[in-house]
C-alpha cells in the first residue's frame, strides 16, 4: 500500500471514529436532554402540588377567619339584643301593677328566707314594700317557724327588689342581681353558640 493510500485509510477510519464519537455524543446529549426533562416535570408536578396545597390552606384559614368573624358579629347583635330584653324587663318589673309587684316580691322573699330573723333592706325610693307586706310574708312563714322578718330602716340604691340582712350575712335579691343571674346563664348559651361545646 501506498503512502497515499494508508492515508486515506487512516482519515477514513478516523472520520469514522469521529462519527461513531459524535453519535454517541449526540445518544448521551439525548439522554441527558430526557433525564433533565423529567426531572423538570417532577419539579414542575411538586411545585404545582405545594402550590394547591398553600391555596387550599389560604383558603381554609381564610374561611375559618371569615366563619369566626360572623359568629362574633352574631354574638355581638345577640348581646345587643340582650341589653334591650333585659333593660325591657327590669322596667316592667319596676312598672307592675302594685298588686302584682306585691305578690313576686312576697314569693321572692319566700323563697329566699333562711332562719326568718332577717331585716328585710329596700331600695331608696321603694314605697310598695312597707310593713303591711311583710306581715303578709311573715303570716305566709309562720307555718315553718320563720315568720320574724323586720322591714329595716335602712335603704340602699337597688333599682327594684331587696336584700334580706341577718348580721353581716346578705341575701340580695334586687332586680339588678336576679336579671344579671339571668342574663349570664344566656350569654353562656351564647358563647356555646360561638366557640361550640
């Protein structure tokens, strides 16, 4: 063989090589090329996912903020509507025919009575608690052997009822104190309604 010809066999084989490199340098770009491609669809589905989850978590925490804001505004409407019931009711006790404000407050002093030997303390401006009706009371007790009550002459700012004193032992039972017992029984039934049992 020529020197010519062992040339052109050596290019020959060498541009061979050069294909055969190139080829398998264009399988491994290709390969690479697809692994780099899933791993970008992998990034791209987590990220998608984490990005659902952050929204529905938004959206959760805001609807639990919107729900609680409601049921604030709802308690407080309700609290306002207590105010006006029970400010409704402490006037009508005050205003009921004497006859019928007579009779609750003999049955009030009934039921709160513990020895009988109490004085019974009114308010201020009270005129229809006097003697006469707790005689009443008195008779009424008798039967149980605490039929001693004493109107004091003491008065005190009550806004309606009584306090029954025997030493320094105090039974009130103004309108003030059986509405506020009243409304805290209610406004519990409310806050259930608010923050659930």
């Amino acid at each position: 063989m020529d020197a010519e010809n062992v040339i052109a066999k050596i290019l020959a084989d060498a541009g061979a090589e050069a294909e055969k490199i190139k080829t398998q340098a264009q399988e491994k770009q290709s390969a690479e090329q697809a692994k780099l491609d899933e791993q970008l669809r992998q990034h791209k589905r987590q990220t998608d996912a984490l990005a659902r989850k952050a929204a529905e978590d938004e959206k959760s925490h805001l609807l639990a903020a919107a729900r609680m804001q409601i049921a604030k505004e709802l308690l407080t409407e309700k609290r306002k509507i207590l105010d006006e019931v029970f400010e409704q009711a402490r006037r009508q006790l005050l205003n009921l025919p004497d006859d019928r404000y007579r009779r609750l407050i003999a049955d009030l002093m009934v039921s709160a009575v513990e020895t009988g030997n109490e004085e019974v303390v009114v308010d201020k401006s009270e005129n229809r608690i006097d003697q006469e009706l707790i005689n009443q009371v008195n008779q009424r007790l008798a039967g149980q052997n605490k039929g001693n009550l004493r109107l004091s002459e003491q008065r005190q700012e009550l806004g309606g009822g009584f306090i029954l004193r025997r030493g320094k032992i105090r039974t009130n039972v103004s309108f003030e104190v059986l509405l506020s017992q009243a409304r805290k029984g209610l406004e519990i039934e409310l806050a259930k309604g608010l923050f659930g049992n």
